[in-house]
C-alpha cells in the first residue's frame, strides 16, 4: 500500500448468519451434560442411605486372623431385621485350578475318573472390591467351609458397632 491511500476497511455481508446455530448447539450441549450430571448422580435415598452404611461397615470391621485384605474380597450386604446388616465377604472364585485341586465323576462301580471342570457361573457372582446389597439375607450367597474365603459379619445399626466377624471355617 502506498501513502497516497489511506487505510480502509471493508466488510462484506456473511453469506449465512450462523450464530444462532452455534449458540442452540451450546445450549443443546449444556442440557445434555446438565442432564447427564443429573441422571448419573440419581440414586434414591434408600441406596444412599445403605451406600454409607456399607462405608461404615468396612471402615469398622477388622478382619479376623488368615484373612485376605478386604479389597480381595466381593462384598454382599443384606438388612437381617433387628436393627442388624448381615454381610458375606467372599474371595471371587476362580476357574484356575491349584495343585491337587480338580474334577472327577463318579463310575458305577464307586471308583472315580479325573474329567474336565465345568466353569462354575453364580448369578451373584462379583470382582473383588465391588459390593452389593441384597433385598433378603436368605439370598447371601455362602460356601461349604473354605475358611476365610468367606467372612461373615454382622452389624448393629442402632450401636454402628461390629457384632460378629468370623471366618466361615473348614470342614
């Protein structure tokens, strides 16, 4: 540009007036995530309620002697009636086979024969460090002994004191 002309601006008229698009776009975005911030915090206040029960429960309880840390063990919760919350601690189960474990049938004439084992599948089967509460203690799941591959626990709502806490104990 030479000095003879001055600076000059020009402005041309937009081809298409595209901010009302961009601003429903953040709106829409907005009431998305407000929506999504509200239906991922929903829990009633029954769920919140035994939530904080089941934090005060493995805050409090100490595992007794032979136990595994209490993040190796799933958690199932269930009210007993009382004032008292029933609690299973058990070691998830697994499809590996440690030495002198294994599966036999039984022949006709009583002897026994090694076959493949079956994966064993529970409904209520669980990951270590998860937790879930159930509507009946009758529904709790338990296993014949295995000593403390099954803790059992109970608790005093009233007192929030640890009743019980026991291995399951060995055949």
């Amino acid at each position: 540009m030479s000095a003879s002309h001055p600076l000059r601006t020009v402005s041309f008229r937009p081809i298409a007036d595209i901010r009302h698009v961009c601003d429903l776009q953040r709106m829409n975005s907005f009431k998305i995530a407000a929506l999504l911030m509200l239906v991922s915090g929903c829990s009633s206040p029954q769920e919140r309620k035994r939530e904080a029960l089941m934090n005060k429960i493995e805050k409090q309880v100490q595992l007794p002697k032979g136990a595994r840390p209490l993040s190796e063990y799933a958690r199932y919760y269930a009210d007993k009636g009382d004032g008292v919350v029933a609690a299973v601690f058990l070691i998830p189960l697994s499809d590996e086979m440690r030495p002198g474990e294994g599966c036999e049938e039984l022949l006709e004439n009583f002897a026994s024969r090694e076959v493949p084992c079956e994966p064993m599948q529970f409904e209520w089967a669980m990951p270590a460090g998860e937790r879930r509460w159930f509507k009946d203690q009758r529904d709790l799941p338990w296993i014949n002994d295995g000593g403390c591959a099954q803790v059992d626990v109970e608790f005093n709502i009233a007192k929030s004191t640890v009743k019980y806490v026991e291995c399951n104990g060995e055949a």
